[in-house]
C-alpha cells in the first residue's frame, strides 16, 4: 500500500468517526430538545424553571456539531449536494475530471479561507476563554474551536477526495467500482 493510499485511509477514518460523534450529537440534541420542551410545560405548571439558557445552549451547540463535524463525513460518502444535471450521464473518468477541478479550484480553496479565516476567530475567543453573554450560558470558545477543526478537516477531506481522482484518472479504474472503504485504487 503506497503512502497516498495510507494517507487517503487515515482522512477517510477521521472522517467516519467525526461522522459517529455527528450521529450521536444529533441523538443527544434531540433528547435534550425534548427535555427543554417538557421542563417549559413543567415549569409553567410546577411553577419551577427546570430548564436554563445552558439548555438551550448545548441544544444550539449540539446542532453545531452535528453540521460541522458531519460535514467531512457527508463529502466522504458522497452524500453532498451535487447539481446532478448532466454529471450522472457521464463516463466515470469525465466524471473525476470534473470532481478533481471541483476539489482543486472550489473545495479546497474554499476550506483553506474558512480555516484561514475561524482560526484567529477562534484563538481570541479561547484566548479570552470567552463565556456566553447570557445568564447561566456556556463557554464560547469550544464551539469556535469546532468552526476551525471543521473547516480543517473538510480540507483534509477535500484531499483525500482529490487525490483518490488522481489515482482513479492515473490507473484508468471506474470510480463506480471505487468506495472510500476500499481506500484508493491499487
């Protein structure tokens, strides 16, 4: 196994897993969406606030992270949303050309900004250890730091994405035949 190949395997790991913190994230969002919903009707009838700004809070962050760190896994499985016009028509080599000009001009450049762009965004909230301005909220800076870790790994993603486009161009294999599991063509 050549060294791209261990390297494609490793991001796509990484992804997978970042896809089961989603999968689970989304779980725990919703039961504590739930609870925030029940502790409302509870609280009116009791006449005691069960719920908090904290709540409310790790239900918005948990969404976060089911958007960010779901987002290299959604590109691993090819499960992003593609304008599929005449895409799906074509042969699978025309169809790695476009994906790799797409991973190459739009994806990576792209994520390379964001990251650019959130990771001193994200320093000087955790830099200042910043807190939400709302009573009894949560700190800031993880839910940045998140921001930047997604755009990082969407870009490591990317290249993964873009290097197995090489390989399937280079080795002439239908990219249909190709899944992430299987890493890299041989």
């Amino acid at each position: 196994m050549s060294l791209l190949q261990r390297l494609t395997r490793a991001i796509d790991a990484l992804s997978r897993w970042c896809g089961a913190l989603a999968a689970a994230a989304c779980l725990v969002m919703v039961l504590i969406g739930a609870f925030n919903a029940i502790a409302r009707y509870l609280a009116r009838d009791l006449g005691v606030d069960l719920s908090s700004n904290g709540w409310i809070e790790a239900q918005w962050y948990l969404f976060s992270v089911v958007f960010l760190a779901g987002a290299s896994a959604t590109l691993l499985e090819d499960r992003h949303v593609r304008v599929d016009v005449l895409y799906g028509r074509l042969e699978a080599r025309a169809r790695a050309w476009i994906d790799l000009a797409g991973g190459l001009l739009l994806l990576l450049p792209f994520c390379a900004f964001g990251a650019y762009g959130t990771f001193f965004y994200a320093r000087r909230s955790l830099d200042q250890l910043e807190q939400s301005s709302d009573p009894g909220g949560l700190a800031r800076w993880p839910i940045k730091l998140l921001l930047f870790a997604s755009f990082t790994l969407l870009f490591l993603q990317g290249l993964s994405f873009v290097l197995r486009q090489v390989q399937i161009l280079r080795s002439g294999i239908d990219a249909a035949t190709l899944t992430p599991e299987e890493g890299s063509p041989s």
